[in-house]
C-alpha cells in the first residue's frame, strides 16, 4: 500500500509539473487558433483569392486590347529587281523595316463580357461560402476535440477524489482489521477496488494526454499535450429553448442555400453567355503604321470597324443552348428539394439538442441520488449495518453517474453548436 502511494503520488507530481509547462487554451481560444493556423482554412482562403484574381481578370475584358507588331529584313540581293529597258533597271527591296501599333475596342459581344463579369462575381461568391462552411466545419472540429479532452479531465477528477476516499477508508478498515472489530477480508476488497481505480486513473490519463495532443495538432500548437481551460460545474446548463428559430426563416440563412442559390443563377449566366457566343461581335480600333522599304520613312494612321457572324455557329451553338436550359432545371430542382431537406435537418437538429438537454438534466439527478447513496452506505459500514460490497458498489454508482453526467454535458454543447450552424449562425 506504501508502494502504490507513492507510485501515485509521482504521477500526480509529473502532472503536475507537465501542466506548469502547457498553454492553457479555452473554447474560444482554440477555435480563433485553428481558423488561423489550420491547413483547410488556409485552403479555403488561397481559392477566394483565387476567385477574386478571376473576377479582376474578367473585368480587363472591357478595356482596348493593344498590340504591337515590328520586323525587318536584309537580302543579299533585291527582292523586287526590274529591266526598265536596255540598261534600265530598277531595283527595290533589298532592305527594310515596319512596324506598328493597333488597338481594338469592344462595342458589342453579344454581351459576354457583361455576363462573364457578372459569373466571376457568383464564383467569389461561393468561394465565399465555402470558406464559410470550412469555418463551421473547423469549429465543430474544434468542439468535439475539445469537449472529448474535457471529459477526460473530468473522468480523472471524479477518480482522484475516489482515491481520496479509499485512502481514507484503508486507513479505517486497516485500523479496524489491526483491533479486530472487522475480518481481513473488508481490507483485501478494499485494495482491490483500489487497484482497479489506479488502473483506470493510467487509462484515463492516456486518454487525456491524446485528446489534448489531437486538439494541439488541430488548432496548430505543435504535437505537444496543451492544457484545458474548463472545470465543469454541477449546474445545470441554461434550457436551449431560447435558441430555437423557425427553419423557413433560417433558411436563408445557411451557406447550404445560399450555394445552391449561388449555382442556379452562375446556371443562368452561363447560359446567357451560350447564347452570345452566337451573336455578331462588333469593335472598332485604330493604329499606327511605319515601314521605311524604300529607303523612305513612312508613316499612317488607320481606323477600323469589325463585324463578325458567326454563321455556323450556331449548329453547335443551338445544341450548347438547350444544355444549358436543361441545366438551370436541374439547378431549380436541387434547390426546392435541397430547401426541404435543410429544414428537416434543423428539426432533426432541434430533436437531438432537446433529447442531449434531457439528458443533461437525468444525468445531473443521478449524481445527486448517487452520492446521496454513497453517503449513506459510508454511514451505514460505519454502523456495522451494511456490508464493503455495498459500499464500494456505492462507490462504483457516484462515478457512474459523474462520468455521464460530463458525457452528457459534452454531447449538448456539441448538439448546440450543431444546431446554431444548421440555422446559420
């Protein structure tokens, strides 16, 4: 018994000292760390720059385009050599240089730049709402890291304090056993029980270390265990009956619609770009020659107006329409069904936070039956009127009961956030 004490003792002093050492995070610390040091964040946030560089690039379309063209050229003789008459000749082209710039302005396309302006606009968009969703999706990751290291601590807090209580009770039994009032026996099924308790501590102890490294890792604070800001009360968590919000009025609300939303009208667009694609294209321009063939410099200014039909265009073209009309249909039917479903979802959403609610409150009612169960079977051995069995069975129900009442604790905090996210907030 010497032995085990002390064994205990050095685990609770390393413990100690480990904790001394760690950062200590709450809830919303390591979620404001993991939305800014976590890989799918940083993902999610290089696409939306993405997008935006291709709604920036779309936009140029409505600027002149501008070129420039030169050349030259040397021959060993001239390239155009004429006999006048005899003894006459004339010869040109030996050498020369042109060059030039030109600049073409879009007037009428159908309006494909207009709409192509108007697709990159809906893509940052819904890179927008997918970086909403990575961030709900990180929180919620967050949150069951977090709340799995808090029920290992508190598993391991309700233990301790069982090992002070067996402590104790050694120390009675033990004089009890030394005077003869009781048998040997009481004594042995206390060092069991206690034995048992100090393998579930090494258990709940390695447990604990993985939930905090797992959380550390996911937030970006390295592979090292962290330490957990949160001592769980024995109060009960406010009813969640004021969170509830109506799902018609929430829907609108949630990325989930609102990419949905996002890819019916981008449908739209491009199926008005489909249809420009098959209308003329009218720009005008201008430019600036010189050529010195001659060996003359020569300059000109030109000016220009271009119209193009695309005449076969549109036996493909037709065909490209009609897939598009098809498509703003399919993105039409996704919507209606996919509303339906994200209002079944708040509702199933609703039930589960409720029932992890009810749950909370069933759970915190056996602690306080239990440990009125305890205190009166510890009254009861010490009146010689029940048995060690009954104690330590006592014993065994209070953190039973502890150990569900911080699960179910856990469960409704992360139902909670569940729910707030499948409303939109």
């Amino acid at each position: 018994m010497k032995l085990r004490s002390i064994s205990v003792l050095t685990v609770g002093l390393m413990l100690a000292g480990t904790t001394f050492a760690q950062h200590v995070y709450t809830l919303d610390e390591c979620i404001e760390a993991a939305l800014q040091n976590n890989v799918r964040m940083k993902n999610a946030e290089n696409d939306l720059k993405v997008a935006a560089h291709e709604r920036k690039n779309a936009f140029t379309n409505y600027f002149p385009t501008l070129s420039a063209s030169g050349g030259g050229f040397m021959s060993d003789k001239p390239v155009l050599d004429l006999e006048l008459a005899p003894g006459m000749g004339l010869s040109m082209l030996k050498n020369g240089i042109v060059g030039g710039v030109s600049a073409a302005m879009p007037v009428f396309t159908g309006g494909q730049i207009v709409n192509g302006n108007k697709l990159a606009k809906e893509n940052v968009e819904k890179y927008r709402l997918l970086r909403h969703q990575s961030e709900y999706e990180v929180e919620l990751t967050v949150e069951n890291y977090f709340w799995q290291a808090v029920v290992a601590q508190e598993k391991l807090r309700t233990i301790a304090a069982l090992e002070k209580q067996l402590a104790q009770l050694t120390n009675d039994v033990t004089a009890s056993v030394e005077a003869g009032v009781t048998t040997r026996n009481d004594l042995l099924q206390v060092q069991l029980r206690s034995n048992e308790t100090l393998s579930a501590r090494l258990s709940a102890e390695n447990a604990c270390r993985l939930a905090r490294r797992l959380l550390a890792q996911y937030i970006g604070a390295g592979t090292d265990s962290i330490g957990i800001d949160f001592v769980l009360a024995d109060s009960l968590p406010r009813n969640p009956g004021f969170l509830y919000t109506d799902p018609e009025e929430a829907l609108y609300r949630t990325d989930e619609y609102n990419l949905m939303n996002t890819d019916l009208r981008a449908k739209r667009i491009e199926h008005r770009i489909s249809v420009g694609k098959n209308l003329p294209t009218v720009a005008v321009g201008g430019g600036y020659g010189y050529n010195n063939l001659l060996d003359k410099d020569c300059t000109s200014w030109i000016g220009f107006v271009t119209v193009s039909v695309p005449l076969s265009g549109w036996w493909g073209g037709a065909h490209d329409i009609k897939k598009h009309k098809l498509e703003i249909q399919s993105a039409e039917n996704t919507l209606a069904d996919g509303s339906d479903l994200l209002k079944l979802r708040m509702e199933s959403t609703w039930d589960d936070l409720t029932d992890a609610y009810r749950n909370v409150e069933i759970a915190q009612v056996s602690i306080s039956q239990s440990a009125e169960n305890l205190r009166l079977n510890t009254d009861y051995y010490a009146a010689g009127t029940c048995s060690m069995s009954d104690l330590l069975e006592a014993q065994t129900l209070y953190r039973q009961s502890r150990d569900r009442y911080v699960e179910a604790y856990a469960k409704y905090q992360i139902k909670k956030r569940e729910y707030l996210q499948a409303t939109g907030r």
